[in-house]
C-alpha cells in the first residue's frame, strides 16, 4: 500500500517527531510513505536520511497571520495550486490512502474526495477561538474523513461535538525512551555551561513560541519563585512560526518589566533536548490553554524529570499529581510557583517522582504501543 502524507510544517515539535515515528511505522509494515511539506527543514532532513521519498508543495497552512482578507485569499489559490499538484501525484504514484497530519492541512480532504481514495486526519489540536473556525473545522473533517484520530481524550472531548463519534479513535501519542534514558555525561557539562554563579537550580521549559504555550506565563512564575529566595536560572527552548516574531518583542518586555534578564537564559530552536532534558532540575509546561497532548511531557518524564504542568488538556491524562508529576494552575502564577517551590526545596522527592514518571513512560506511552494501534487503524480505514 501506498500512502500520502502531508504535513503542516518541517519542524521538529511534538507533531513532526510524531509523524518520524508514524513514517516508521509504516515502512515497518511493508508499505510505502510519501510525505509532502511545504518546505525543506529539520523533519523534511530526517525523512530524506531515513529513504522517505519527500516533496516540497505550498499547502496553504493555516496560520493566524492569514486571518485578513489578503490573507484568505493567499490561502485560497494556494489550496487551489496545492490541490492540482497533490492530484497528480495521487494517480502518477497509485496512491491508495492519504494522510494528514494536523487540521492545518486542510487540502488532505479535498483532494482525497475529489481523487477517490480513503483519508485519515491525525489531528493534534484543540481549537477553541475562533469559534466560527472551529465549527468550519468540524463540518470539514466530519464530511471529509473516514477515520479520525485523537491524541487525547481532551481532543475527542472537544471534536465529538462536530465529529461522528463512531470515525473518532483515540490513540495517545508514544516514544522512543531510550535516548532520554541513556542520554551520556554530556548533560553535566551542559548544566555546568548553563547554570550561571548565582544559582544552583536550573528549571525549563521547551515548546514552539505561541500566544497559548504559556512563555509569558513561565516568566511570570519565573518572577514568584525568585521572590521567594530561591537559587534559581530559568531556560527557555524553542522559537516561533515565520510571522510571528512579535512574540519575542511581548517577551522581551516582560523580563525587563520583571527584571528577569539575568535569571532567564532563551536558547531558541535546539536539537539536543535529550541532554538539555537532563541538566534542568526540574521542567514546566505552562500552555496557558488547553495542550492537547504535550510529547515534551512524555520526554521530560522518560528522563526521570519532576514535571510541573498546567493542569489541562492531555497532562491530566499524563501525570498523576503528586505522585509521577504535579499539576499547576494555568491561570495563577504565584499558586503555580507556590506548588513548584515544595519540590525545588526537596531533591529526594524530586529524584522519586522522576523515577515515577520514567516507569509511567516505559509502561504506557511506549513507541511500540502507539505504532500497533496507529497501524490497526491505518489497515482497517
């Protein structure tokens, strides 16, 4: 069998590793994967090592920064051109399944219905404003699907209102532990580089810059746990989609405001988070909505890291507060610094529900897992 993908970026976040694994998957299977981005990158790099056959195609990606009405229409004729092109694919290749990966892409379902083969969206999201796009959503991925797959039981709460429950199938998402496990002594060094001489704890976060992923909230926690005295330098990991660089300035504002400059070191896009992993003491997820189905939460946790994330979205199906993680809230920074003051203050119990967290990964959220249930889905669409 043959089966298309696309892909609503060549990054490698939670929803690109996701796709290396599904890609894998299917090669394992016997089948052949095709996958189509609209630019090269770091998954596009990976696919191409691994001997996936990858093209380059303008999806027409929907993006907050298309919400005009020169926008809409760039997104309009390039989901025309999209569509031409991804057609001729399909029957020059013999495509027998398409494939999309996000609601982002959204010229998946047209071309599939218009070409005649089965389609299966992946979807990642939880979209809650605008509620006139979220319902547009639903009305295209209910018509255009024969199956649905969600990486929480957050997700399939949100889209069974719009969504034929009987297309939906809940597959949580899962990971190769072994490099967050075995990850070398380059860690020790890393944190040694990192941790400046004023402190002696190293808390971080990682995630793509968003309006919803909660940095802002991070510096504000940040701020409470500073006034409170601890020894502490704070780590910021990822940077933003083209277009919405703006962030940074909003960012920027907040630690002068704040005077966290010297306390909160951004590293920007890194590839090494396994290492990084291991030298934070302790890592947040503070999405300030809904995070469907954070992986990083998965990665942090295989690398025996106490966790402190909002408590919403797929975390609660994640961590058990209190016992392999806590939960926080996502709208009150000093409860929030207040919950993770209790850990940063004790590293014995910090240690234990980081070994708790590792056995959850390894138990429940393995790669093997998520790839059998991925496949018995894919093979029976």
């Amino acid at each position: 069998m043959k089966i298309l993908i696309l892909h609503s970026s060549s990054d490698l976040y939670g929803a690109g590793k996701i796709l290396l694994i599904t890609v894998a998957a299917i090669q394992e299977a016997g089948h052949t994967p095709i996958v189509i981005v609209s630019e090269p990158g770091p998954l596009s790099d990976q696919l191409q090592q691994n001997n996936v056959d990858v093209k380059f195609i303008k999806l027409g990606i929907l993006r907050r920064k298309y919400k005009s009405i020169p926008g809409i229409w760039n997104r309009i004729k390039t989901l025309y051109k999209a569509h031409r092109s991804i057609r001729k694919i399909i029957f020059e290749e013999e495509i027998d399944l398409l494939y999309s990966n996000t609601t982002a892409v959204l010229v998946g379902a047209l071309v599939a219905r218009s070409s005649g083969i089965r389609h299966i969206w992946h979807i990642h999201e939880i979209i809650q404003k605008p509620k006139i796009l979220a319902s547009f959503l639903g009305k295209i991925v209910n018509r255009y699907s024969h199956k649905v797959i969600v990486v929480s039981n957050a997700v399939l709460d949100h889209w069974k209102q719009r969504v034929n429950h009987e297309k939906i199938t809940c597959i949580h998402n899962g990971i190769d532990y072994s490099p967050y496990v075995s990850v070398s002594n380059e860690s020790n060094t890393l944190k040694d580089h990192l941790l400046p001489e004023n402190a002696n704890l190293l808390v971080g976060m990682i995630g793509r810059v968003h309006h919803w992923k909660g940095q802002d909230y991070f510096l504000e926690i940040a701020s409470h746990l500073l006034k409170m005295k601890f020894s502490v330098h704070f780590i910021m990991v990822g940077d933003v989609f083209p277009g919405n660089e703006y962030l940074y300035e909003k960012l920027n504002h907040i630690k002068e405001e704040k005077e966290l400059k010297n306390h909160v070191t951004d590293l920007g896009y890194r590839t090494d988070i396994p290492t990084l992993l291991q030298s934070f003491d302790l890592f947040v997820l503070p999405s300030v909505q809904p995070d469907p189905f954070p992986t990083v939460i998965l990665e942090a946790m295989a690398s025996a890291k106490m966790v402190a994330a909002t408590a919403h979205g797929g975390a609660l199906e994640m961590i058990t507060d209190g016992a392999d993680g806590v939960l926080i809230p996502w709208n009150n920074a000093e409860v929030a610094a207040e919950k993770i003051s209790i850990y940063l203050q004790n590293p014995a119990l910090r240690k234990a529900i980081g070994n708790a967290a590792q056995s959850k990964v390894m138990d429940h959220f393995s790669e093997n897992a998520f790839k059998k249930r991925l496949m018995d889905v894919i093979l029976n669409t």
